[in-house]
C-alpha cells in the first residue's frame, strides 16, 4: 500500500516538473528568447583551468602515496627483521617488537584516514573553485551576448536533446579557456 502510495506521489511530482519545465520552454520559444546550452560534464573537464587543478591535486596525491609507501615499508622492514630474529629475542624484546608493529599500524592507519580525508577536502575546494570560475564565465557570456537563458546538459537529464545551433559548449569552452590563458 505504501508504495503505490510513494509512486503516485512520485508520478504527480515528475509530471508538475514536466509541465512546469514546459511551459517555461513555451515561455522562452514566444517570446522569442535566446536560449541555448553547453554540455556540462565536456565544459569542465575540458576547462583548462580544471586540468591545471587535476595536475596539482595529482602531484599532491604521489607525495602522500610516497609517505604512506614508505611507512608500509618501514612497517614491513620491521616485520621481516622481527621474523628472522625472533628465535634470538627474549619475551621482553619479542613484546617490545610486537608494540613497535602495531605502533607502525596505526601510524599507516591514521596517516591513510588523514590523507583520504584531506584529499576529499582539498578536491571538494579545487573543483568549487573551477566551477564558480565557469558559472561566472557563463554568466558573462550570457549577458554579453544577450542570452535570456543557458541550460546545462546532465546526466540527470535536464537537457534531453538540443539542436547544434543552440549548443554553446565549444564556443564558452574556447573564450574560457583563452581568458584562462
């Protein structure tokens, strides 16, 4: 019962989205409004300013994978030496040994949830930044060029189809890429 109750709730939203959707297109053909859309995902992954972020946070991500990498061979050094002495140590030394490894584990631990962490924050920031670079950019070229509107294509589908006059993706993606420049 609930869920033919979800369905019909989901049904009656997609459809006032639908018609909401077109009548604002039917709005914008009437009056004559200049519409057009770029292709988002190719927009900002062809941005330069993007692959510029990509590279430093690709950089960065090599420094942290050669800390981690020498801590796991730290680690393992630790492990192979205490395999081959083990039969010369003491009880004493065995534990002072076993206390050393698990100090390395945790160290490995907590340095890969520090950098995990870090890394979604740093790439969270970096891709904010790109894409407020590229909205504003939109923004001005809309205005400049007397744009009442510009969609963006995604893969949630809010831009279904478009005829290839109005895609704006190739000439926004050169003019933000030359003023990156």
């Amino acid at each position: 019962m609930s869920n033919k109750i979800l369905l019909i709730g989901l049904l009656t939203i997609v459809t006032f989205l639908i018609a909401n959707l077109s009548v604002t297109i039917w709005f914008i053909f009437e009056n004559n409004y200049k519409i057009g859309f770029v292709r988002s995902s190719e927009l900002v992954y062809s941005y330069s300013g993007t692959k510029e972020v990509q590279n430093k946070f690709n950089i960065q991500s090599a420094v942290w994978k050669g800390k981690l990498d020498t801590l796991q061979k730290d680690y393992e050094e630790t492990l192979h030496q205490f395999q081959l002495d083990y039969n010369k140590l003491t009880d004493n030394e065995k534990k002072e040994r076993r206390n050393l490894l698990a100090f390395q584990e945790q160290n490995i631990s907590g340095y890969n949830q520090n950098v995990q962490q870090k890394a979604k924050e740093d790439e969270k920031r970096l891709m904010e930044g790109v894409l407020n670079q590229i909205n504003s950019f939109v923004q001005q070229y809309g205005q400049q060029y007397g744009y009442k509107i510009i969609f963006g294509t995604t893969s949630e589908g809010s831009v279904l189809y478009g005829e290839e006059t109005i895609d704006l993706t190739e000439t926004i993606l050169n003019e933000l890429n030359e003023k990156y420049k």
